[in-house]
C-alpha cells in the first residue's frame, strides 16, 4: 500500500468508499444523514481534486486502485483578535474499504497526512467525528488524537 495524491481516475472508488461513510453516518443518526445519496457529484469531486487548498490523500494498492483517502482543507485565521495565525490541517473525511479494515491501511494514510502537513508547514492536524461513529473514535484515538473541542445538541 502506498499513498499519492488523489486523480480524476480515482472519482469511481471515491464515491464507492464515501457511500460507505454515508451510511455509517445515516444509520448512526438517521435524523440528520439521509439513506442512500452522494455527498459529491463528480463535478464536484472533479473541482476538489483541482483545489490546491483541498488535498485529497489516496491510499492506493499494487494495481493503483483506491482503497482509502482523506479529504483534506488547509485553513488558516489571519488577523483574528482572538485567535493565533497558524496554518491547519482539517480532515473532512477518512475512508478505508470497509473489506480492507484492520490492515493499517488508515493508520498508513493518517501518517501520511500528518507528513505531508508537516510538509506544507502546518502548526496541527484536526479533524471532526461524529459520536455516533465510535469505530472511528477508537481508530482516531489509537493515532494520538485528544480531544480539542466538543460540539453538542439538544433536539427540540
């Protein structure tokens, strides 16, 4: 397994492995994630890919077929009253081939990111996940990550 950057050629298997994360979103809350439906269209996805200020990390295998990825945005608060100028790394989205779990494959390409942050000069990594998605609160927490904020809800 190695990792490269994300191509057009990917866009199949990107959507294959994002289906794979929209369910695990839509059966944890159903209230907010709905059955069965893309969160990209290629379009966007074709957009994306040619964003410099959205990485996408491909984990890929011997034959070059896609079997893990993280969508990636650098962000950065300049002249913030609050807040200090330093350079992020957000992971919007970490996928491996639900087949392919348990085989380093994420922690590969999470060392990747944490690399190619270090590369492009960024003060820290930070990523969101959702409660509900406790399979990916454990992998997150086998790779060094802690808590640095919390969102919470009420429902009405």
């Amino acid at each position: 397994m190695r990792v490269r950057m994300a191509e057009e050629k990917d866009i199949e298997r990107i959507h294959s492995l994002l289906a794979q994360v929209a369910l695990v979103h839509h059966k944890g809350r159903p209230d907010l994630f709905k059955y069965g439906k893309s969160k990209y269209t290629d379009e966007e996805l074709k957009e994306i890919l040619r964003d410099e200020k959205r990485p996408i990390l491909a984990a890929v295998d011997d034959n070059d077929c896609l079997q893990g990825y993280a969508f990636c945005i650098f962000q950065q608060h300049t002249d913030s009253h609050i807040l200090t100028d330093i350079k992020t790394l957000y992971i919007d989205d970490l996928c491996v081939e639900e087949t392919l779990r348990g085989e380093h494959i994420g922690k590969t390409l999470y060392h990747a990111v944490l690399d190619f942050a270090r590369e492009h000069g960024c003060y820290n990594v930070t990523l969101n996940v959702w409660s509900c998605n406790e399979s990916a609160m454990k992998f997150y927490r086998s790779c060094g990550l802690k808590e640095q904020k919390v969102g919470m809800e009420v429902i009405l």
